[in-house]
C-alpha cells in the first residue's frame, strides 16, 4: 500500500513538473506567423471568418490584389479608407468588402457569394 509520504512526494513532484511546464510554455511561445493565419470580422450581418493564408498562398494572390492603394502600392488596412459609412468618392468599408470579395469570386468562379455562405450568426 501507498504510503502518505509518497503521496505528499508523488504530489510535490507532480507541481513542481507543472509549474516547470507552464515557465518552459509562457518563457518560449512559438514565433508568430508573418501574415495572418485566419481574420473574424465582426459585424451587423453576422460573423465572416476569413483564412488568410488560403488566399494568398493557396489561390497565388498578390497582397496587392486585395490591399491597394493607387497612389504608392503600399498594403493598407482597408478601415485606414473605407469608413463605416461611404460617400461618392469613397464605398463604405462594407460596400468595399462586398465588391472586392464577391467581385472576385464571381471573376473566378469559385468561392461563396451567397450571403450566408460567409456570414456566421
């Protein structure tokens, strides 16, 4: 039969391994992605999970292809131009998703374009 010091040894032994394991995980995270893996954009609509990695490396688009800006080809976040809100000159940043996104699945002809194809509730 197990004795009570070996349980008090057996116990302290199993925490110690613990906190050592929690210390070596919070001491060495692995590194982060240079591109994002997967963006959730919130809105009225529902939830739309995008995978980043999908459409750039697996569909071969250019960064630019999705993030432009005419004046210097730099890649922007697209809420730095399209407000929630758009005017004449400029689409909301909804209008904005729903041409560039749909746009260019229908372009391709693959991907969702309906809307509950993207948007979660």
């Amino acid at each position: 039969m197990t004795s009570k010091k070996d349980l008090q040894i057996a116990s302290l032994l199993a925490v110690v391994l613990f906190i050592t394991g929690i210390t070596c995980y919070a001491a060495f995270p692995p590194p982060a992605p240079e591109e994002p893996v997967r963006l959730m954009f919130q809105n009225a609509a529902g939830k739309v999970l995008f995978t980043h990695a999908v459409h750039s490396q697996d569909y071969d688009l250019s960064c630019l292809d999705c993030h432009h800006n005419i004046e210097d080809d730099e890649v922007y976040s697209c809420k730095e131009c399209h407000q929630a809100t758009g005017d004449e000159s400029m689409p909301s940043r909804t209008d904005a998703f729903h041409a560039q996104c749909i746009g260019c699945h229908k372009e391709k002809g693959a991907g969702p374009v309906e809307c509950n194809s993207c948007h979660a509730l």
